[in-house]
C-alpha cells in the first residue's frame, strides 16, 4: 500500500476557496488577492470533478443570469457547484488513490450523490442478504438489474421489497433464472442475459455462494461448494465477456478465507473438486475463494487491454447471513459474533465501492478488503499455481458442457498436451 496523504494536508489554507468553471474545471481563489491558479495551494496538485451533476440535482438559472443549483429532493438551493464535494486529485498513476472509506461505511454512504441511472448490472445470489443491499442500493440510485438466482419466487419477492424500501422503478428490476450447481443453466442463463442486455453490461457482480454445507454432487457431478462458489461463476464470466465493454466492472466476492485454502493433491488427481473422503466443509469454502480470487487476477490480464476491470473482494468479517444456516454449529457461533459483525449494509458497501467508485476507472486485478485494495495470499500470486487453477477450471468444464466459448481460453491454458508438468505443483 503507497503512503497517503494526510487529510489536513488536502485542506485550502486561509483565504483560498474552490470553485468550478461552466464546463467543470476546478480552480482555486485567493480571496485576499484575487489569485486564481489550477492546482492546490498546498499539494500543488490539479483536481477534478465529475462531468455529471451529483444524483438528485438539477441546474437552472436565476433572474440575473447567475447558474443555480437544485436538489430536487428537498429543494434547497445552492450557486456552489455541487459536484465540489465529489472533486478528486488527478490521478498520476491507475493506482494513486486515496482510502475514502472503512470497515463502518454503508454501501449507502458510498452511493451518496452518484448517479447510475442508464447502468446496467447482474447480480448472483441476490434473494438475501449482502446480495440483496447491493442490489437495493444500486437500484436506489437509478440502476437497471438483472437479479440472477435460482429460486423466482423469492427473487421476485425481493423485488416488490426493493421497489417498497427505495422507490426504484420496477420496470429496472428483472429476474432471471440461474441455478449454479448446473452448469447447463449457467449456458442457458448467459443466453438470456445477452438477449435482455444486448448491448452492454456496466457490472456484473459474482455474489453467489454456500458454505459449509454436507458433501454433495452437483448433476454434473462435481463437489457442490467448488461448482457454485467457482466453476459456474467462471464460465458465466466467460460466456457474458461479449456484453462487457470499457468501463465494464466484473466482481467476484471472495473472502478472507482464501488465505487457507489448502490444495493438497488436487493438482495430482487433475481435478479441483473434491471427492467425499477428502471433504471438508471449511476447506472447500476456502478453496472456492482462492479460485475466486485467482480467477480475477487471470480475467484482469485477459481483459485489460479491452478496458474491463475485474477485481475480488472480502466483503466482511463474520457477516450474519443465509450462509450460516448450513450447520447448527455455524449458527451458533454466529450467535454469539454477531454483536460484532459488520450489517449488511456495511457487507455490501466494499462490493458497491469497487463497482461504482469513480477513483477506481481503470483499476483492475486487485483484491479489496473494507473498501480498500491489499494484498492477496501467497497463493493467488503464485503464476504457476493460479495458471494451473485456471486451466484445470477450463477443462473441468469442457468434459461436461463442450468448449462453445471457451476456445480461446482452453487454445491459450489448455494445449491438447498439458497436465501439472511443474514438479513442484505436484505436492502443492
């Protein structure tokens, strides 16, 4: 992490003031001398705002001429350009920014004065829970989902709910069937969306998961929390890259637990799924974050030149979910923790953070914990292990479902030749 700036440091000195021209420029005022200069009196640095007005304002004019702000909300009105409270330092390098929020900020507080009206989103796994904040605070500010889950009653269900608490459109609202244990509805899923998003997608936002859940097969026989938390998430990423543009935001929420995967032998026996006598609920979560997390560093290079950004995230420590529910063990321990733990709001915010932050244009192949960027475990940085990862992952999918849309990929990861060569992966 670079060294930041200090708060104070940011603050104008006595007697210079802020302010913008008409097509939003920021300079900066002497008012003792009518100075007017480009950068900060004390960084010495240039700042910028957003071209559009912060969400829930609108310009006018007065009776002398004099351009006025309105917040339609509530009424006030202001000759102080609002997008001033939204000016950013201009950025030197794709990294430099700034740590704005913490482990306390909602994803409410993140969204202040942002506008994503024309935006469109698909989020998984979003019934519930920090799936459902992060779709219910989108959707207050104007954005088009698509809310991508298994059950429809409930997905509808939690539409009606997001319409009642944010007055969102309901129109922007849609529901659409994606069941993660098959891999087939994952094909089906990604056809649909190009259809209801045929021309771009601004966000798609890999939520989805269960945890510590009995050992189950999936019906493409594969251990259920490996398919759901990971394979399915990585071929949906794939199969939807056509909608993803510059400026496009994949996101794939991992967790802490990532740094204690372990992948004893899985290398070996060719497969990242576990069989039933070597199953542990834990550590098939833990895995499934890791692979979450490796996939997001390989999308990122993959992606880049195309301008999409593709980051992971750890969205709180001992969230009180649906996730818990899986074992009265898990329940109870979260009983005990949740006085402790972050709400949801606070869980959604690193999510809404990297989706939307306008800092973070360009940021790409970065893991964020509590609405900052840090590093990874060994593992994920490891380029032997996260390409092994990633192409056992591909053919892993291709024995079950073709290679339609994954050629590109298998050509590149998967020569018709390739296992684990690497002596070292073999005990990993």
């Amino acid at each position: 992490m670079h060294n930041l700036d200090s708060d104070s440091e940011d603050e104008l000195p006595p007697g210079w003031e802020e302010k913008s021209t008409e097509d939003g420029s920021v300079y900066f005022v002497n008012t003792c001398t009518s100075k007017t200069q480009w950068t900060h009196p004390r960084t010495g640095r240039k700042k910028v705002i957003p071209k559009e007005l912060p969400f829930g304002w609108s310009k006018t004019v007065d009776e002398e001429g004099k351009t006025l702000y309105v917040q339609q909300e509530t009424g006030h009105k202001t000759y102080v350009d609002p997008r001033l409270a939204f000016a950013k330092e201009e950025k030197k390098h794709v990294h430099d920014f700034r740590q704005r929020f913490d482990a306390s900020s909602t994803a409410f507080q993140i969204l202040h004065g942002v506008d994503l009206s024309g935006k469109y989103a698909m989020i998984t796994g979003c019934n519930t829970g920090i799936g459902y904040e992060t779709a219910k605070s989108l959707a207050r500010h104007g954005c088009k989902i698509l809310l991508a889950n298994r059950n429809m009653e409930a997905t509808q269900t939690a539409i009606e709910n997001i319409v009642k608490e944010t007055n969102a459109a309901e129109e922007n609202l849609k529901a659409i069937q994606l069941d993660l244990s098959s891999l087939q509805s994952v094909k089906k899923c990604a056809i649909m969306v190009k259809t209801l998003f045929s021309d771009h997608l601004d966000m798609l936002i890999l939520n989805a998961g269960v945890f510590g859940i009995p050992f189950t097969d999936t019906e493409d026989n594969y251990e259920t929390t490996f398919q759901v938390n990971h394979l399915s998430h990585l071929y949906l990423a794939i199969l939807l890259e056509p909608l993803l543009k510059k400026g496009s935001k994949v996101i794939f929420v991992s967790s802490e637990s990532h740094r204690f995967a372990s992948l004893k032998n899985l290398f070996a026996q060719q497969s990242l799924s576990m069989s039933k006598d070597q199953y542990s609920a834990m550590m098939a979560y833990n895995n499934s974050k890791l692979f979450n997390v490796i996939t997001a560093k390989i999308l990122s290079e993959e992606w880049k030149s195309k301008g999409i950004c593709v980051n992971s995230l750890h969205p709180g420590n001992m969230v009180y979910t649906n996730l818990s529910k899986s074992w009265w063990l898990y329940r109870l321990a979260f009983m005990f923790v949740r006085p402790f733990t972050k709400s949801w709001q606070q869980a959604a915010a690193t999510t809404v953070y990297v989706a939307t932050a306008a800092e973070l244009e360009g940021v790409t192949g970065l893991y964020f914990n509590n609405c900052f960027y840090c590093e990874e475990s060994a593992l994920c940085r490891d380029k032997d292990i996260a390409n092994e990862v990633f192409a056992l992952s591909l053919r892993m999918i291709e024995q079950r479902v073709g290679s339609d849309g994954l050629q590109k990929y298998l050509h590149k990861y998967c020569p018709p030749s390739s296992s684990v060569q690497n002596a070292r992966l073999q005990n990993v």
